[in-house]
C-alpha cells in the first residue's frame, strides 16, 4: 500500500523535478555532514589544544617541585614514591655541584698560577735580552777589529745576496711558465699527447691508439714543443729548491756570525733557552684556560637544570603529577606560597 502509494507519487512528477529535489537533499546533506566534520575538528583541535596545555602546566608544576626541593634540601611530603627517588637524585646532584665548584676553583688556581709562571718568563726574558743588547754593544769595536767575525759578516752578506738572487730566478721561472706555457696548455692536441705522456716511459697505448697517437703526433710538430714545454714546465721547481737550499745556507751563515758575536761578548752561542721557556709557559697558560672554560661549562650546565640527571628527575615527577587528581593539584597549588 506504501508503495504504491510511493511509487504513484513519483509517477505523478517530471523526472526532471525528481532529479532536482534529490539534488537538493543530496547538497543539504552534504552542507550537514560539512559543518558536522568542521565542529567534530574544532572539538579536536581544541582537545588537542587542552592537552598541550595539560603536560606545560604539569611540566610547569614539575619544574617547580623540583626547585622547591633543591632549594629546601627536603622532600615536599606528597607523591612519596617519586619524592624518595628524587632525593637520591637530588642529592646525587648536590655532590655532583659541589665537585664541579671545586673543580672551577681549583682551575681559577691552576690559570691563576699558570699566567704567573708565564709573567715571570716574559720577564726574565726581557731581562736577558737587555743584558744581551748591552753586552753586544759593549764589545761593537771588539768585533769591528776581529777578523774572524769580518770574515763570518761577509759570508753572510755573501750568502744572503745569492739566495736572494735564487729566489728571484725561481719566481722568473714560475711567471715564464704562466705566461710562455699558456699556449701550449691551450692546444687541443698538444694538450692531449701531454695529459697521455706521448712521448715519454709513462706512455701506454693500444697499438691502433698508438698508431693515431704518433700521426697527431707528427701533424703538430709535437716532439720539439714537448721538449720545450718540459724544460719550461721542470726549471720552477729545480730553481724552487735550489733557492731553498740557498736561503738555508744563508740563515746558517748568519747564524754562525751571530754565534760569534756573542762568543766575543761572552754570551751564550745560542739564545732560544729563555724563549723555548716562555714558549712552554704560554702552552700551560692556554691549557689551563681551556680547562677553566670546560669546567665552567659543566657547572653552569648543572646549575641550569640541564644535566641529564636533572631531566629525569624533572620528567619522573611530571609523570607522578600527571597520576594525580586535577582537585588535589588545585589544592596543593593553592597551598604553595610560590606566585
């Protein structure tokens, strides 16, 4: 009876008109089911919400229980069991405080006594080059009238302009195999055979490579500007070192004037005693300093709360706190005479 009832009453409409009333229920639907999932995300997103600020106002109260406790030295009384953990922590903590304190101290007292040490090194050494520049300049004419020491100054001198000259000649190479070298560098072909070592024992080719290798080879005339180009490309570092070898010879023929010098002025041949002490004294100073500032990073780390037995006191208490009932905590925080 209902449906043919039904069924008379949609026979009675257009198709059309059918299609447009369930268009219409279809939208309203869809409108209901919108606004039902944007309240059903609002209820989330605010549940959500509500939870963050749950574990920040429980890490809050946390944080503030375990300042409470290093401050007071005692357990507050409530969350028992957690409470006895802390305070092993806590105290473990407070020894590890005062280690890092005394560990401070004691690095203050070893730079303190490092930087002295190294004042009194600078010191004796300007004392004894002062004494040494009076000694040398009392015994000027001395030396003036030794030949021994006129011979040595003239080998100095000597030795000095010929290494100057070397290292003069070995920059002339370097500059002539930038700019005479270029263009070899820029020959397609050239560049080839050399990158291959043509022309060389380190050359190794197929015989059909070797074959194509050797025609380029004679097409670009490549032999004679090998040649040319190793010359080039070998005389920097040959005069390199021969300046080198030249500039030490000319540091030791200064050395033993200077060495002789001080003989006639009655002084040590050599002076780097002092200087090698004040060199060690500035290394003692340096570690020290970095010991001082590794300590100071430990104890400020401890003092922030930062240390790793600090957080795990921190998050243990937070999740005790988070066991108890919201009432309780209300209560507790309206007892609590920290703003």
């Amino acid at each position: 009876m209902a449906l043919g009832a039904f069924g008379g009453g949609l026979g009675s409409m257009h198709p059309l008109s059918v299609l447009e009333q369930t268009d219409k229920h279809l939208a309203a639907a869809s409108r209901e089911a919108s606004a039902a999932q944007e309240e059903a995300d609002s209820l989330a997103a605010r549940r959500e919400a509500l939870r963050a600020e749950e574990a920040e106002a429980l890490g809050a109260l946390a944080r503030l229980r375990l300042a409470e406790m290093t401050e007071a030295e005692t357990l507050i009384g409530a969350l028992d069991a957690a409470s006895a953990r802390l305070g092993e922590q806590l105290r473990a903590r407070a020894e590890e405080m005062g280690a890092a304190r005394n560990a401070v101290a004691a690095a203050r007292e070893a730079l303190k006594a490092a930087e002295t040490r190294r004042d009194a090194e600078a010191a004796a050494l300007r004392s004894a080059d002062a004494e040494e520049a009076q000694a040398l300049a009392a015994t000027a004419a001395k030396a003036s009238e030794d030949s021994e020491q006129k011979r040595l100054d003239e080998a100095a001198e000597a030795a000095a302009r010929v290494a100057q000259h070397a290292a003069q000649k070995a920059e002339f190479a370097r500059r002539d195999l930038d700019e005479k070298g270029r263009p070899y560098r820029d020959d397609p072909l050239f560049a080839y055979l050399w990158d291959r070592g043509y022309g060389t024992a380190r050359y190794e080719a197929s015989a059909p490579v070797r074959f194509m290798d050797g025609w380029v080879a004679r097409l670009a005339g490549y032999e004679a500007a090998r040649r040319s180009f190793a010359l080039l490309s070998d005389l920097p570092g040959h005069l390199a070192a021969h300046a080198e070898r030249m500039g030490k010879a000319a540091d030791e023929a200064a050395g033993a004037a200077r060495a002789h010098r001080r003989r006639l002025a009655g002084l040590p041949e050599t002076p780097e005693a002092a200087a090698a002490e004040l060199d060690a004294a500035e290394d003692a100073v340096l570690a020290a300093q970095s010991a001082l500032h590794e300590a100071e990073e430990k104890l400020a780390a401890l003092a922030a709360g930062d240390d790793d037995a600090t957080q795990d006191a921190a998050r243990a208490l937070e999740r005790a706190l988070a066991q108890k009932p919201l009432r309780a905590l209300r209560d507790e925080a309206a007892r609590t005479p920290t703003r």
